[in-house]
C-alpha cells in the first residue's frame, strides 16, 4: 500500500504562484509513473501534468507555460510548480502514484483557490 499526501495548497491572488507537493510512501518511489489531476468546482477531474520514473514530462495545454512538473526521488516527492495563476485554476489538486506493478493510489487532495 502506498501512501499519497499533498500539500502546499492556498489562497492566492491571480497572477501568483504556488508550489504544490505530493509526498509518496515506499522504498520503489523512484519507479513510480507520478500525475496531478485536478476538480474545478461542477467539473470532472483532469489530468494536469505527469513525469515518468524517466524524468519524461506532459501538461495539459491548459497549463502549459505556466506549470512545470518536477520530483525529487530521495525525498520520495513530486511538485508543482504554478505560476501566473488565473481564477480557473481554481480546483482541488490531486497527486496520483502508479507503482510498476499495476498499482493505483490517489491522495486526498489540496485546494488551491485563485481571487482577488
């Protein structure tokens, strides 16, 4: 069993910047396919931005030049980077780790609202 948190979630005004973190569990993170997804208030969950154990990297065109998508495997953890946010960035971030062997697990989610 693995274990998602994310974190680092807040107010911020448009054009601000936050930098969400998701902490995963096991001594394997290294080999884990990482992803953000993210719920905007009445909308489905989308996919953000996923990099692969091989530091290979995709965004949503959504957030692209705007978001960057890093990991830092000795301390088990994934970023987000998110600059010159806009209002419709508001959502509930989630952090999603897929092991090598098939298995799926989803952290709670961190909210991140964009207002003036």
């Amino acid at each position: 069993q693995v274990q998602v948190v994310e974190s680092g979630g807040g107010l911020v005004q448009p054009r601000g910047s936050l930098r969400l973190s998701c902490a995963a569990s096991g001594s394997s993170f290294s080999t884990y396919f990482m992803r953000w997804f993210r719920r905007a208030p009445g909308k489905q969950r989308e996919f953000v931005a996923w990099i692969t154990s091989g530091f290979s990297i995709a965004y949503a065109d959504s957030v692209k030049g705007r978001f960057t998508i890093s990991r830092d495997n000795p301390n088990n953890t994934m970023y987000l980077q998110m600059n010159s946010l806009k209002p419709e960035d508001t959502a509930v971030y989630y952090c999603r780790a897929t092991t090598t062997r098939g298995g799926d697990y989803w952290g709670q989610g961190t909210q991140v609202t964009v207002s003036s």
